[in-house]
C-alpha cells in the first residue's frame, strides 16, 4: 500500500533529516497511569522520508477495551492476542536512535511510556516531533487541525480511521508535507526531549478528593469546627500525621499542606516554633491550637454549606465530588461585560522574596492589566478583521504600540512567521530581520508603521484563506465558553501559550486550580513541568515544543470547589518578559479543533512571571479572560501566593 500521494523524497529538505519512528495507539481511556494499550503501529523512515519498517499489532490490555463505538476494538476481537509486555522490545527496537512522531505526540508517547515501565523497560526515545504542533506552527488554512483534516488537505489518502496502522501510515504522509511546509517558511521543527518517564516524579499521585465545603473561615476562640474549615498541621504530633489527615477529611474539612491568610486554624503542639507554617500563621494572625484541642473539637463539626452543585456528606463522612448539572452549549464565545477580576495571590513576604501584589493594583515594574470596572469591547470589527499581522523590529514600545493598533483594528497580531499571516509591517531595524527574505519570497504585502493609520487592505495568495479567524481578545477581554456535556475529549478545553521562536531563555507554563479564596485546595492543584498533570487528571500540561506549552482543562470533571483556573508562565533565569516579548495564546475546545478566542499579551518589561487566561465559573457557565499580567517576582513567589507550600 502507498503511504501516501504526496512526494515521499525528501533528500533535498537536510536541515529536516532524521531518522523517524511514527507512532499511533489505540487506548481503553485517556489516562495513561490508569488505562491500557489496545493496539500499536510503528512506521520508520529515514532522512530521505522512505519507509524503513512497519509493525502494527492488536494487544490484550487484561481489561475491558473501553469506548468500542470509537475504536471498535471488542474484547472478542483482542482476545488471544499479545500483551503488551510480549511484543516491547520489538517496539523499543523501532523506536531506538529515531525521534518519535505523533499527532498530539504527547498522548501516544506518554501511554507507550506507562506501558514500557509496566513491562520494567526504558522507554527508548530522547526526543519526539508532535505533528499537531508543527502545523500550529505552519498554521495551514484548514477548519481545524485534526489528522483527518490535514490528510485531505496535503492531498494524504486515508481508508479508515481509528485504525493504529491507517492512521500512522496516514502520519507519514501528513508529516513529509509538514516538513515541505516548515521549509517553506524556515521554520524550525518544535522538537520535545523526553526526559525517562520512568522518573517517580513525573507519576502522578492517586486523586485527592476536594472539600465540598465553603471555607466559613477563621475558628473563633472557644468556638467550634465548621465543615470547609482550612486546617494546617505543623511540627511533631502525638498521632500519626496521615491519621490526623484523615480523620479532619472524613469530618468535612478542608486540610491543607500550607497556611495562608485563608487558613482557618493551624494545629502545632508548639506554636512558637520556628516552621515556615508558624511563622506564616503568626504573620498573618491565623490562630493556632494544639493537638489535643483540636482531637477533641473533631468530635463536634458543625455543619458546612455545600459547594454549588455539591451533595453535603454528613458529618463524619467523606466529602466527595457531584458533576456540575449538564448544560447546553453555546456553539459560539460571546464576548460578555464582567466585572473586574477578583483579587488575586496576596501574602505577606517570605524571607528574600517579595510580596506577592495583587492585580487590582499593580506594583512597580507589573505590566498593567484591566482596570477596575473597565468595559469589555465587543467582537473587534475593522478593516483588518480576518487578518493576521507579524510586526518585525522596533524598540519594544514602538513594537507593542504596533500590535496593539492591529487589535484595535480587528486584527490579530502575530509574532512568529505562518502560513496564517497576511501583512507584515516592518519597523525601524526591522529590514535585518531573518524573516524579510522568505517573507518577500512568499509576497506577502509589507508595510511600513504609517500603513497602521489608516491601512488599505490587499489580498496576498492564498493567506488566511478556507477557515473562519479566532475571535480577538483585547488584554482583560471575556468570552463565554460551550458548557461541557460530560466527560470526553470534546470537555477538555485547552489553553496554548506561545512566544517568538528566536527566544533566548526557558519558559516554563504552569497552572493553579483554585478555590473561592483564590487558594490551591491542595499542592498538587499546583500543575508544572515536574507534576504536570493533578491528582484527579482535570488539569494537564502538555509540552508541545520549545516554544509553545498548552493546558488542558477538563471542565465537565472540575470538582464544584474549584472556582478558577489560573494559567501563569515564568523565566528560568535572569532575562525578562520584556526580553522575550509578545506572548500570544490561543483556545479551544480540545487539541486540535479550531481555535475560538485568541490574544496577543505585550507590553511586558522587567516581569518574570506572567498571568496569561483564567479559565473560571460564572454561575452555570465557564468564561475565559486573557490576562496579561506581569510581575517583577519568580514563580515561587506567585505559587506561595496561590498557597502552595514551596520549598525552596
């Protein structure tokens, strides 16, 4: 069988050759810590983009298969075949010295690595290519960026899909006219290193369950527990600390492993001591019991009031997690009016870092966001509606001047070079810029800043062309998001962040879960490189390049407590957001289907850390705000804000 019509020689494109390993799975879920590998297909191929091997099997995961109407993998039809353990070093075989590709290549690479540390193996692979990814980059005019999708556009044969072995024969074709793109517009390949998997702290915790109470807040002198009471345990103690953990749980309350000014109560047998909880709790006043007092006030809960859309337990039993009542859904975001964003992370300093301000009021050195009270734009009409400007050199405040005027005028500013881009104003120092010589190649229409004024419009060939454009978001703008319908692809809803691939420095995309106190519930809400998805799997970090992290959010599975979901990034290191530059995100129902809200965040100078969205509830229904704000501070300063217990 051909792999595909496309041009399969790619000897002539040497900046994109190497040996490649082209990966599909079948799966019984979504999880991979918790389901099973139903079927796997390997393709190799070398530099010059010819096939080198193919192996596809059928596996027996020793459970039930899952979702059969998607896959149509039935228990008959894998029984008796190999499990997975059988055929592994085959697989590594095909897998070793190659960079693994995908489409979405952190699903299939993160499952093969589950499944290879089952079978006690090392996984084989030290860099992969997501191919998802690579045409977010390229940016193809094409409704949305699934693989069927981009088959029929680069002109890939595809006979069935759901089928590991079609789908990655599929893969090969939409990955040799991938890298024809990125040639095209010299474009580096977003290439991951895969760190071993097998490394404890990149295994997910077993789900924490979250309070289903409302924090009443402080204990009064003398007065009782309550139901969502935020208790913190500090020092030695007399019973057995998880003991002490859980029995405060199976009372309603809400434990926590840090104090914050929303602390309830801390628990310490010697108050005065020199923890960072004591220290905290006596900064900020939270009163303090010891062990006994606390054991003896356990038998006397008062009742709580439940979460929206939370059952309450009664006391003495487990709080637990009721789904949000199904909604319907608004086929399209709507820019709405909402009041100003709640205040965010507030504490006193800890010693060497600097407190954390809050962006009502932004501190020295912040990038400005949304002012109390500011109205929302409506959907940007103009005449630069639909397009997608790339603005090249300029000081930064002439450059940021520049983006925001192509907002202003309905359009959306880019900030790396893309098939998607179709006018290019060229700032002062920008005729240096690499990107001139491919862009004149391409006749793209190139501007000088006098054409922002008042700009007349021309048609470049075929840019922008055969999708409907991502609705603009102003820094601070809302749009309302599809309520979630139940548990599936369709309710993760995703938030990718990018920046300029000639960026100098790591940055590192993270996200908090938070309560209505604008708390963690627990650290592990706290979702980073090194834990990058929660305990309960409703939020993930999917790394998708060096220049470009997403979050995922599954908004159906949201546990009635969580009330937002801050989407943050930070700088390893010395250099500033104001070095880096624009950061643009994008978002959307799942990975790959057409994004719906977009903006361009700017104006940064000497920030390190950066709110970009929050994902939070209003009501019944879930908004989006792109944030923008900055601050002069690193990440464990904003992560101890949100109550996460650092250590440095």
């Amino acid at each position: 069988m051909s792999l595909a019509s496309a041009p399969s020689d790619l000897s002539d494109l040497r900046d994109y050759a190497f040996e490649w390993a082209l990966v599909d799975v079948e799966t019984s879920g979504l999880v991979p810590r918790r389901d099973r590998v139903l079927s796997v297909a390997v393709v190799t191929l070398g530099p010059d983009g010819e096939q080198t091997g193919e192996f596809s099997t059928l596996l027996d995961p020793g459970c039930d298969p899952g979702p059969v109407h998607v896959h149509g993998l039935t228990a008959e039809r894998l029984r008796g075949a190999p499990a997975f353990e059988q055929v592994a070093e085959r697989i590594g075989a095909l897998l070793e010295g190659r960079v693994l590709v995908a489409h979405n290549a952190q699903f299939d690479y993160d499952f093969l690595a589950h499944e290879f540390a089952r079978a006690r193996l090392r996984l084989p692979v030290d860099r992969r290519l997501c191919t998802l990814a690579l045409n977010r980059r390229v940016d193809p005019p094409t409704d949305d960026l699934k693989l069927g999708t981009l088959a029929a556009h680069y002109g890939v044969p595809r006979l069935k899909a759901h089928d590991a072995l079609d789908d990655t024969r599929v893969l090969a074709g939409v990955l040799r006219a991938s890298l024809r793109a990125a040639a095209g517009l010299d474009l580096p390949l977003p290439l991951v290193a895969c760190p071993p998997r097998q490394d404890p702290r990149f295994a997910p915790k077993p789900p924490k369950t979250p309070c289903a109470f409302r924090n009443p807040g402080r204990l009064s002198p003398g007065g009782p527990l309550v139901q969502g009471m935020k208790v913190a345990v500090t020092g030695e103690t007399g019973t057995d600390r998880a003991d002490l953990v859980l029995r405060g749980v199976a009372a309603g309350l809400n434990m926590m492993g840090s104090v914050s000014r929303h602390t309830s109560v801390l628990v310490a047998n010697e108050p005065s001591g020199g923890s960072a909880k004591a220290r905290r709790a006596r900064a900020e006043g939270v009163p303090v019991i010891d062990e006994s007092a606390f054991l003896r006030l356990l038998g006397d809960v008062r009742p709580g009031t439940p979460h929206e859309g939370a059952a309450a337990p009664e006391p003495g039993q487990p709080s637990h997690h009721v789904p949000a009542p199904e909604a319907v859904p608004v086929q399209e975001p709507v820019p709405v009016q909402d009041p100003a964003p709640a205040p965010g992370p507030a504490t006193a300093p800890s010693p060497g870092l600097p407190a954390v301000p809050t962006p009502r009021a932004p501190a020295a050195g912040e990038a400005a966001g949304p002012k109390p009270g500011a109205k929302r734009s409506a959907k940007p009409r103009g005449p630069l509606t639909g397009r997608r400007v790339l603005v090249l050199g300029g000081t930064h405040p002439d450059a940021v001047a520049a983006r925001t005027r192509v907002v202003e005028l309905g359009g959306a500013a880019a900030i790396n070079l893309s098939a998607g881009v179709t006018d290019v104003v060229v700032l002062d120092g920008g005729h240096g810029d690499r990107r001139l010589a491919r862009i004149t190649a391409l006749l793209l229409p190139v501007h000088d800043a006098a054409w922002l004024v008042a700009p007349v419009v021309t048609e470049a060939a075929g840019a922008g062309e055969g999708r409907a454009a991502a609705h603009v978001l102003p820094r601070g703008g809302v749009v309302d998001l599809p309520l979630p319908k139940g548990r599936g692809p369709a309710d993760r809803w995703t938030v990718t962040a990018s920046w300029a691939q000639q960026t100098a420095c790591e940055i590192d995309v993270v996200a908090f879960v938070l309560d209505e106190d604008e708390q963690v519930s627990f650290d592990e809400d706290f979702v980073f490189y090194g834990a990058p998805e929660n305990p309960g799997g409703t939020v993930r970090l999917l790394s998708d390049g060096p220049t470009e992290q997403t979050v995922s959010v599954d908004l159906a599975t949201l546990p009635p407590s969580a009330r937002k979901v801050v989407v943050a990034a930070a700088i390893d290191g010395s250099p500033a957001f104001g070095d880096v530059g624009a950061l643009h995100i994008v978002s959307g129902p799942g990975t790959s289907a057409a994004a719906l809200a977009q903006a361009t965040l700017d104006a940064a100078t000497t920030e390190r850390t950066m709110l970009l969205a929050e994902i939070y509830r209003r009501g019944e229904s879930w908004r989006l705000r792109a944030v923008g704000q900055g601050y002069d501070h690193d990440l464990g300063a904003l992560a101890r804000g949100y109550g996460v217990d650092v250590t440095d």
